[in-house]
C-alpha cells in the first residue's frame, strides 16, 4: 500500500469507520431482537473505499490534485450518502490521477 500510495495517509478515517461499525452492530442486534423484521441496505457492513474524487464530510479531497490539498467537504456526495443509508462502512479514499484525468482509472 505505502510503495503504490493506495490510500494516503491524510485520506484514512477508520476512527470513523469503526463508530459507524458500532453504530450498524446495535441496529443489527435490534434486529437480532426482531427476527419478523429484516434490516435495510443491502451493503450492511460492507467496509468501502471511496475515490478521492468524491466528496466525503469533513476529509480532504483533493481529487489528485496538489490544488486542492486543504479542501474539506462539509457535506457528502450523494453517492456516499447511498452508500452509509444501505449499511457500507467508508473507511479510505483511494488515490487517483488529478482530477481522475486518465485512462487507467476503472
């Protein structure tokens, strides 16, 4: 991961990601309580990594770019807003091109 730089280092919030895990293990145990009902989101616990590119609340996103090294969100992209209300679980942004400009971003 640190020789590719993957996920960088001012790009990981697990602190985060594990209060959501906690978070979605109490709804989980209500629904252990409530066999008759099923949880929501078909993503439920799934860990997620986002692409820099997207904008996730309160973390850097710099969209590869040294331009945007202070930018902050303050709120979610949709995307990652569908994400947490199916149950995923971000963790990191990975890396990318600038801007995400190239053509070996799948």
């Amino acid at each position: 991961e640190n020789s590719v730089n993957a996920l960088p280092e001012g790009l990981r919030f697990f602190g985060r990601a594990r209060l959501r895990a906690k978070e979605i293990e109490s709804e989980l145990q209500h629904y252990r309580d409530k066999p008759d009902e099923t949880p929501i989101g078909y993503l439920w616990g799934l860990p997620v990594v986002i692409k820099d590119v997207t904008d996730v609340a309160g973390v850097i996103c710099t969209s590869g770019s040294p331009l945007l090294k202070d930018y902050v969100p303050q709120a979610d992209h949709p995307v990652v807003r569908l994400i947490m209300e199916n149950g995923g679980i971000p963790y990191a942004k990975s890396n990318v091109p600038e801007f995400g400009a190239g053509s070996q971003i799948f």
